[in-house]
C-alpha cells in the first residue's frame, strides 16, 4: 500500500514532523510505502493521504479542502483534540488516546505514541561513567521539549531541595515557539545547587537520548499542565529506556501508567518526592522490559487500519 503523507513542519525538529519521520521509516516491513510532504500536491498517486494535523498547523477549511480534493481517502493522524466537523470530513482518524474524537460514524484507530527500543538494556554504571553522572547519587532525569508547562525550574528545584544526594539530569531540546528566560533560570538553578542540575539543552538523537536516559535511576514525567496527548511521545521515550517513571493521570500517560515500572503521582506533591527519592536510594532501581511500547507492537494495528478504510472506499459506491 502506499501513503502520501503531509507533515506541515517536516523540516522542523518539532514532534509532529519527527513522529512522522519515525512512522515513515518504520511502517515499512508492514507493507506500507509512505511519502512525506508538506502540502498537499496537486496530483496525488497513493493508495491513502495522511494528514498530520493540530489546529496551529491546519484550520477546519484547508483539511475540508484536502478531502475534497483528493481522490484517495484521507485519514487524519490526531495531535490534539479533533472536533466532529473535521472528522466529518475524513474517512478515517488515529488518535493518541481516548477522547480525542467526538462520537460520530467515522472510524477511529487507538495508537498512542511509541518509541524506538534497543535490542538490549546496557550496564547502567557503564553508563554513568560514560555520560559523567555521579555514581553515588540518585539521578533523577527527564527529556522532552522546553517549555515553560513543563515546570521543569520548580519540579527540579522540589527535587534539589530535600536530600543532598540527588542529581537532576534534564534533556531538554529547543520548542520551534521559545519560552525566553527558561534556560537561564535552569542554568541559576543548577550553579546555586553546586552542580546537582545539569541542562543539555540540544537535539538528541534517538538512540543517544536512549541511552542517556538508561543511565537515571528514576524519571519525571509529572506535570500539573491540561491534558495534551500531543505530549505522549516524552513518556513512551522514557519507557524505552528500561528506567522507572513518575508520571500523572494524564491522557497522555495513560498507555503507561498501565504498564509495569511506573510510579502514579498525585496531584499534590508535598511528602510525594522525598518518597519517592526515598525508595529510589533504599533499591527501589527497578528496570523493565521496554518492548510493549516499541514501534513494531504498535504499527501492526495501524497498518490494518489503514488498509481497510481503503477497502472501505473501495466498496463505497
């Protein structure tokens, strides 16, 4: 099968044109080829479009104009919440979790996001040695975008503020829209703490990030920002690691708070984290399998999924 995919931002390092990197290369042994574009061309040769979309990339009217221009079915990978006119206007929707999509007659395939997994978790003292992180303290370490929700100068602060042996590793790659003044606080933050906070503050690459994470003993997914499934591809890196999480009832996280080796936070973090840290320090280093959020667990479902809304319109008179 082929597919003909537009990703608006596909030459940003943004999560909606990284994920679709991601989907390209790794759909294939599933029998699907798959093209990326950033718009719609005018003559479209595949058996399917998929359109990646979030309301600051498309507006209602340009993906009605889209279905109605495209003589293949077009199915709309969800990045944020869908309304029932733009589903209406599909013939098919894949979205991160439930509730994304209001009731209606459109079908709608569950895939939330997953992440490359090594074929082998490696010696996490190896590891510390290699990424020059403390051997004796516990790391707490996170990933993902910088943004000012994240909480990141709080949440590592809270961290910081109890037991002196904790070591704050924090991943953060730049956001296309800058939070101005964010790194600078991080950056105080760490110099008042003695060093106890690093901040990489660049682009990782897959494996890389992987392996800096492996090296934590314990990571932070929290946040007290709304629900955004958009944000479920920082958790399902962090499981890729084999390192247990502290994460939230979100939307986002609920594909892993399901899954062995995470740590549900409440919403009131106050006697939360020096447990937490606590039960790290006393053996609590637990790692897991990481497979069940590997991409080759999750495209077998989407690759049906697919095909048959193509089958679908193929029966439709």
């Amino acid at each position: 099968m082929k597919v003909l995919q537009i990703a608006k931002l596909q030459a940003e390092l943004c999560g909606v044109s990284l994920f679709a990197r991601h989907l390209q290369e790794e759909v294939r042994p599933f029998g699907v080829d798959v093209d990326t574009v950033p718009e719609m061309p005018a003559d479209v040769e595949a058996d399917l479009v998929l359109l990646h979309h979030h309301d600051e990339l498309f507006d209602d009217d340009e993906v009605g104009a889209i279905a109605g221009a495209a003589a293949a079915p077009v199915v709309i990978f969800a990045h944020g919440q869908m309304t029932a006119r733009l589903c209406a206007a599909v013939d098919g929707v894949v979205a991160m979790c439930p509730g994304m999509t209001p009731p209606g007659d459109t079908p709608v395939h569950l895939m939330p996001l997953p992440a490359w997994v090594p074929s082998a978790l490696e010696d996490r003292a190896a590891l510390r040695r290699e990424f020059d992180l403390p051997a004796d303290a516990v790391v707490v370490g996170t990933n993902g975008f910088l943004k000012f929700d994240r909480q990141w100068p709080e949440v590592a602060a809270a961290l910081l503020q109890g037991d002196a042996r904790v070591f704050v590793e924090i991943l953060a790659s730049p956001w296309r829209l800058e939070s101005p003044g964010l790194v600078d606080r991080l950056e105080r933050l760490g110099a008042d703490q003695d060093g106890r906070l690093r901040l990489s503050y660049s682009f990782l690459d897959t494996k890389t990030l992987n392996r800096r994470l492996q090296a934590c003993d314990l990571l932070w997914c929290w946040t007290a920002a709304p629900s955004r499934p958009y944000a479920s591809g920082v958790i399902a890196d962090q499981y890729a690691s084999g390192t247990r999480i502290v994460a939230c009832a979100k939307a986002q996280h609920a594909h892993v708070l399901t899954l062995p080796n995470t740590v549900g936070a409440p919403n009131d973090l106050d006697g939360f984290i020096a447990e937490v840290v606590r039960e790290t320090r006393d053996g609590v280093r637990l790692r897991h399998d990481p497979a069940p959020i590997a991409w080759g667990c999750c495209l077998g479902g989407l690759s049906l999924f697919l095909r048959a809304v193509v089958s679908r319109r193929a029966a439709t008179p």
